[in-house]
C-alpha cells in the first residue's frame, strides 16, 4: 500500500490562501500566499491528485477501468498488477512480486510517497494475508457497534 500525500496534485486555476497562524510575515501581515501544489482541505485537492495520478499512469501503459475509473491494471505476458485508487491511499497487488516491486519503484520515483508495506487495514475490513489465501474480517467494526449499543442500553438504564 502507498500513501501519497495530496501535495502531489498540481493545480489547474489560481488558488491563494492567508498566512497561516504562527507564520504571518510582520512585515506584510496582509499578503496572501499563491499555491502552486494542492493543500488538504482544499477543496480542489483531491481532484488535482486524482487528475496527476490517473494521467501518469495512462501515459505508463496503464488501462483504466471501465466501471471503476479508480481501478488501473497493466498486464505482462500471463500476470496483471492492478492498482486501487482511494483519496490519498493506493493499494496494489500482481500475480508477479516483481511487478509490484517496480511498480513501487516508479511510483516513488515520480511522487513523494511512503510504502506502507502488506495491507492489514482498509475501508473498515481487516485483512490477514497468508501464502495462498486472503482472510477478509470486520470483527473491529462489529465489536464498535457491540460496544455502542450496550453503551446506549446502559444509559436507557
């Protein structure tokens, strides 16, 4: 799994923003700053990731999917590396190590990102990877619904 952070989307209008709290510029407390990167929480930011992330990987070979444009896959002979794009996360798997070894090369290569290493956690499911099988749980999210319920059952009481 690869983290990318949204200062990688670039911004296709103007954008300014305020000085923000604790570095305002004493000498110009009224000057505003142009953003050449997106921000979080802007509004703009995912769109302008989105828009960088999915044009890299178009121009790298990668096909785009027709009901999900989140999903990328590239095929190499018999083996498939598909790729998942979620807000500012992105998951990836092949039926080749070495597809998703290089596949985080290039990636890192052209995006300030971190690998966050086998994916354990995502979207609520927990994920447990073995050698030939993939374990999909939601015992997190039931025991938090478990917990909010007696917690609401003991305040009725």
């Amino acid at each position: 799994m690869l983290s990318p952070p949204f200062l990688n989307g670039l911004l296709n209008e103007e954008v300014y923003v305020s000085q923000p709290a604790g570095f305002e510029d004493i000498n110009y407390p009224d000057h505003v700053y142009k953003l050449k990167r997106a921000l979080y929480r802007l509004k703009q930011a995912p769109r302008a990731w989105y828009e960088r992330l999915s044009k890299f990987l178009l121009e790298k070979g990668f096909s785009r999917g027709n009901v999900d444009n989140t999903l990328f896959s590239k095929c190499k002979g018999k083996d498939i590396l598909l790729v998942q794009v979620y807000v500012d996360d992105i998951i990836f798997g092949s039926t080749n190590d070495t597809m998703c070894q290089e596949f985080s090369k290039l990636m890192q290569g052209e995006f300030e990102m971190s690998l966050m290493g086998e994916l354990t956690f995502f979207l609520g499911l927990q994920i447990k990877q073995t050698r030939d099988r993939i374990f999909l749980t939601q015992t997190k999210y039931a025991l938090e619904l478990l917990k909010n319920l007696i917690c609401k059952i003991a305040n009725q009481s």
